[in-house]
C-alpha cells in the first residue's frame, strides 16, 4: 500500500510539474493585466529605497522586461546590431548569452519584446521581425520565420514591439501585412495554422490580450487605425473599432474585467471601454476617457478602477470601471508604466522615479519613494514582480530589489 501511495504521489507531482511548466509566461504578468500575485510585500520601504539584492550591468541596449521561470531569468539586449537573449541566474550570474537576430538599430535602438517561455523553449521577436524559438537549456535554435519575408508584413517606424503571445501549441503575432495582418503559428514548428486580413493596417506597437469567454477565445489587439476583436480558433474578424492617434502608436495591451474592453492609446487619444457580448461577436461602446491617454506605460484594474499615467495629459490618474469618471489626477510624479501587487502600485516614471502608490481612489499617495541610477537610457521597461522581488531593468543594468 506504501509503495502504491508513493508512486501516485510522485505521478502527481509530476503530473503537476509538466502541467506548470507548459503554462506560457505572458507579457506583464501572469494574467498579462500588471497584476502581479505576491502577498507579503513591504507597505512602506527605507528611506534609501528597497535593498538591490544584486546588479546585473552588461545587458545590451534595451526596454524589454525580464522574465522569471523556476531558477532562472531570461531578458533580452542588443550590442551592436545583434540582439541577445540573456540567461541568468536568481544571483544576476549570466549562465549563457545568445544571438537571436538582427535589432533595431534607428531611433531608440535596442531589444523591444520580451521572450515568452514555454517548458524547455523560448520565442522571441526581433525589431526587425525575425520570430525565432530556441531551447532554453543552451539557447540553440528550433526554428524561426521572417514577419516581412515570410508573412508580407512590413516596418513600422520604430521596430516592432510585440511580445507574441501562446496559448496550448498556438502562437499569435501581428506581422501587419494586407494579407497576413495577425496570424496564429504552430508554437512547435512555426506552420501557419490561420491568417487574418484585419483592417490591412500596419501593426502599431501592441502585445494581443487573450480574452477567454465561455463560448469563444478572443484575441483583442490595435493595429494603426483600429481595435480588432478576432476568434482565437479560426482567425474571423469579428469587430473592430476605430483608433487612431498621430503616429499610429498603440502599445498597450488591452484589460479586460467583467465583459469589458479597455483599449488606449497616447498622444491625447485616450482610450474606449467596449462591453463584449456574451459570445465575443459584438461590441457595445460605453463610455470614452480622453484623459487616460498613457503611451507605454500600461494601467492595472484594481477593484473596479483603473490605474495609470496619461502622455499628453500628464497625470497619474484614477478612472472608475463601470463610468468613466475620472476620481483624481496628480502630476506629483512624472509619466511612466505601473504594475499592482499586495494592495500597492508600483510606478515607474520617465525621469527615474520608482514610487510605491497606495491602490485608493480617493487621491494619489505616494508611501515611498526613491531615484534609480543604475543603468543608461529612457526609463521605460516595465517592472516585473516575482516571489518577492522588484525587477527593474534600465537600460543595460537590470537591478533586483528586496520588497518583502
């Protein structure tokens, strides 16, 4: 009977193991909305800021998060015109560095996306649109395709940025072609499984949110001038909705929260809460902030409003859900991306600011504060959180700090 015990036991375990380890990292987090699920975090941090546990300082040039899997971190970097991905240790010990491809090498020049791990292999998506998936063991190679050559998907004017995003053995992408807008690959061998024209629109900067319904999957993304809504198993467009700003830039991901779509974009468009149909087929607007007009930095729902900083419109803001209405606005602190974790925002601003903000939408408090000066370049990688530490990647440094 003992014997029996222990080998179901160990079954589950592994059962539970293989089932974790196929589960695809996402693009800010584990449900791809900047909430994070660490409890126990410091409500207030010491004068001189959170303890940096390690500095890690030969990246190359880029504004890609890092991403943690078991024991190791992977982020990517450019030197040169070469983009790499690095692996590394929870101790910030490089363990291997390896070429994925040509990078974007125009203004802003760097890694843009960040990798996306799936058991033992890694996809990553160059400026330049090469999609490559290797081994995470040694970074070897599987197989990889060309967006523009492969897929007639084109150039936008600052590379694209796109985190592809997977789902069982699907990977969908946005080469931004007039025939091959979004596609879905097989994740094993990167065959098209579908095509979707969209709009025709080039792609616009933005990492697809997968909205799972009851009846449908849904893959909700902007390419320049629309918002697409399209079935995650046949790649039909199924609406879309007009969005547009003046340079065809929408890099956040959408959120979604009770049967509604939040999608926004920066220089002073703002952004469209949509309500979703039980199916996924239809759209309903409900209402229009053109204040929430964040340009990079995302924004994280929390009981029922929503958090961020606009571009044009400056402010760290507070939106109700269900509204639209804007509860505060404060410039106390200067633009930038923010992530939600253990009932605190985490804001990251332009100008090298890493502020912890209570969650409240009576005002913007900000409990602490401190200045980063490790690393080189803009201040616009958004932060990771994970198993109580604060990741923050600037520039070529990438600095792990203690919150809890």
């Amino acid at each position: 009977m003992k014997i029996k015990v222990s080998l179901c036991l160990a079954v589950l375990l592994f059962t539970a193991a293989s089932v974790f380890s196929q589960t695809p990292t996402k693009w800010r987090g584990p449900d791809e909305n900047g909430v994070y699920p660490d409890k126990g975090l410091l409500k207030v941090w010491p004068a001189t800021g959170p303890e940096a546990a390690w500095t890690f300082n030969e990246l190359g040039q880029g504004y890609s998060s890092p991403v943690i899997v078991g024991n190791n971190i992977f982020v990517t970097g450019a030197e040169s015109e070469m983009g790499n991905v690095y692996k590394l240790s929870l101790k910030g010990e490089l363990i291997w560095k390896v070429p994925y491809g040509k990078e974007f090498t125009e203004s802003y020049p760097g890694s843009r996306s960040c990798p996306v791990i799936v058991g033992d292999q890694l996809y990553i998506l160059s400026g330049m649109g090469q999609l490559s998936c290797l081994k995470t063991s040694d970074g070897s190679k599987i197989w990889s395709k060309d967006l523009f050559k492969d897929f007639d998907g084109s150039q936008i004017t600052w590379g694209l940025n796109e985190t592809v995003v997977i789902d069982g053995n699907t990977l969908y992408c946005t080469p931004g072609g007039k025939t091959n807008n979004v596609i879905a690959l097989n994740r094993m061998n990167g065959e098209l499984i579908w095509t979707s024209p969209g709009m025709g629109n080039k792609a616009a900067y933005c990492t697809p949110l997968l909205v799972k319904l009851a009846k449908r999957k849904i893959l909700v993304t902007l390419t320049a001038n629309n918002i697409l809504g399209i079935d995650a198993a046949t790649g039909k467009l199924l609406w879309n909705q007009e969005q547009t700003n003046q340079w065809s830039v929408h890099a956040n991901t959408p959120l979604y929260a009770d049967g509604g779509v939040f999608c926004f974009s920066g220089y002073g468009k703002g952004g469209v809460k949509l309500k979703l149909n039980d199916d996924g087929s239809a759209i309903t607007k409900e209402w229009v902030s053109a204040t929430l007009d964040s340009r990079i930095g995302g924004a994280v729902v929390v009981n029922g409003y929503i958090y961020g900083s606009g571009d044009n419109n400056r402010a760290w803001q507070c939106i109700d859900w269900k509204t639209g209405v804007q509860k505060y606005a404060s410039t106390e602190l200067a633009k930038g991306n923010v992530i939600y974790a253990d009932g605190m925002l985490y804001c990251y601003s332009e100008k090298g600011d890493l502020a912890l903000v209570a969650a409240d939408p009576t005002a913007f408090k900000i409990i602490s504060k401190t200045k980063i000066t490790a690393g080189t370049d803009q201040h616009w990688a958004h932060l990771v959180i994970n198993n109580g530490i604060l990741y923050l990647r600037h520039g070529k440094a990438l600095i792990a700090y203690k919150i809890k």
